[in-house]
C-alpha cells in the first residue's frame, strides 16, 4: 500500500505516547531523575500529536468527530473513543500526582490498562483487514504493543529490563517480517483475487481492468524493489531494537548518567520505528492488487 505520512506519524507518536503513559501511570519510575511536572505534559505532548495528525489522512478532516460515533462496530470509533478516555484519565491521575502528591494506585492502574486498550484498537485497525494478509496476524497488535511500551521503558532506570524489552522487540519485529512474507504467498493468489475458483491453476488474466491509472492503484498498490525492503528492515532493526538495546546495556556496566542517554534512545528508537512503519504500510500488499496487475 501506498504509505501515508499521515498515518506513519499517528501510529507512531501515539503508540510511543500512550506507551510511555503506560509506564507513567503505574508509578514505576524515579520522579529525582524525571520530574512529573516534565514528563507527563511530554507524554500527553506526543500522544496528542499523533491522534491529530491522523485527521489528516480523512478526506474530509471537518467530519474528523464522525470517527467517534460509530464505536460497536469499528475499531476506529473504539480506539478514537478509548484514546479520548485514556487521555482524560491519566490527566485525573498526572494532576493528582503533581499537585496534590497523591499516587493512587488503583487509579493508575486503570489509566495504565486504558494504555493498552488504545494501542490494542489502533492494531486491531490494521489486523481485521483480511484484504491484506500481511496484516492480518495475531502477532500484529503483540508488535504494536511493543512498539509503544518498549521505548518508554527507559524511564525506569532500570537499563537491563530495557535491554530485554528491546531485544524482544527486535525479535518480534523479525518474527512478524518472516510470517508476513510467507502469509500473502499462502492465502492469496489470482484465483481467490478474482474469487473465479480455488482449483483451477492456469487462471490468468486477458487484459488488465483499465488502461490508465485509478484510485486504487494509487492508494492500494505500492511497488518496492526488494533489495530496498531488506537494506530498510536492516537498518529498521539496528535503530529499533539493537543500538538501544546496547545503550541500555552500557548504563548497567559503565559510570553513565542514564538521564543523559534518554533522549539519544528515545530518538534512535524513534527513528527505527518510523521507518519499520514505513514499511508496514509499504511492504503491505493488498489483493486488489492482484486483479489489476496480473
């Protein structure tokens, strides 16, 4: 599919900020090295962003409040909804946090959960469609739950666990690479395409549906050489998975103030993430693109 900014940006920034929501709400974190008045408006920060900018992807971006009304039966209403919820909840504990001191726990608990929800709605956006194989898997929501909570992990100080999560993150971002290229082969071909018949082997198309570009091709069909897909994942995994991975590792053996690495993995964390995304969307092919291309 063809990717769109729009939506990489969403994605991400919500992803990491309702991650790094996640980790805040628990309370699991030194509030010395990170003050709450700090961290928590950077949070809210860059989970704002990101559901704004998914506005843009709309058509019409004035109908942007329609995407609320339709929450029983669309994941985009439910994770529309669950954001505004989740929002509005860890706001109730930040507050109580960073003005009165209070650390309710079952509250935070809650708000921490609502996290999750959020980033489980907007994978299940992109899993329910069996119109593309490669994002239909159950491995899809385990990997956008990671994408969002292994990078806001580090506010834990503690750089061991982060080495894990990071190292699971990049296995995990294997494992769905290597499901996903087996998956469009084995489900879809020209014949379930064109749903003409499931046994005839020599169906083929005559000529091709149009004779000029359209909008599906457009927006559904996205060719990559295959040299590039394997160059980008590489370079995805080092910025995503290892490099922090390593960073982290660093701040257990050496004197290093982990404060000052924060930043420097958030943003090669986030790098990595954005260009993995990039390929999501890219790498993502739609069977409509086996009726007109074939």
């Amino acid at each position: 599919m063809k990717p769109a900014t729009s939506l990489i940006i969403f994605t991400v920034l919500s992803g990491f900020g309702f991650g790094l929501l996640f980790w805040l709400n628990l309370n699991l974190y030194s509030s010395t090295n990170f003050p709450d008045v700090i961290i928590f408006p950077t949070a809210f920060l860059i989970s704002i962003v990101g559901l704004i900018s998914s506005s843009f992807h709309l058509g019409n971006p004035q109908r942007a409040l329609l995407a609320f009304t339709q929450w029983r039966s669309s994941w985009l209403s439910t994770e529309a909804v669950l954001a505004v919820l989740t929002l509005f909840t860890s706001f109730i504990y930040a507050v109580l946090s960073i003005v009165f001191k209070l650390y309710i726990f079952w509250l935070g608990l809650i708000a921490s959960g609502m996290c999750l929800l959020t980033i489980f709605s907007t994978a299940m956006i992109y899993t329910q469609m069996k119109t593309v194989p490669r994002w239909n898997m159950k491995v899809t929501p385990v990997l956008f739950l990671l994408y969002g909570t292994v990078g806001g992990s580090i506010i834990l100080n503690n750089g061991l666990l982060s080495f894990f999560l990071f190292l699971i993150l990049g296995s995990v971002q294997i494992w769905t690479w290597k499901m996903g290229d087996q998956q469009f082969k084995r489900s879809s071909n020209i014949r379930t395409a064109t749903g003409l018949s499931t046994k005839d082997k020599y169906i083929r198309m005559l000529e091709p549906p149009h004779t000029g570009s359209n909008y599906l091709l457009k927006e559904m069909v996205n060719i990559v050489a295959q040299k590039h897909i394997y160059k980008l994942r590489w370079i995805s995994l080092c910025l995503l998975s290892l490099l922090p991975a390593i960073l982290c590792l660093l701040t257990t053996t050496a004197n290093i103030n982990y404060f000052t690495f924060l930043a420097v993995i958030c943003v090669i964390n986030l790098i990595g993430t954005l260009i993995s995304r990039w390929l999501f969307f890219s790498e993502a092919e739609h069977v409509v693109g086996l009726y007109y291309d074939r």
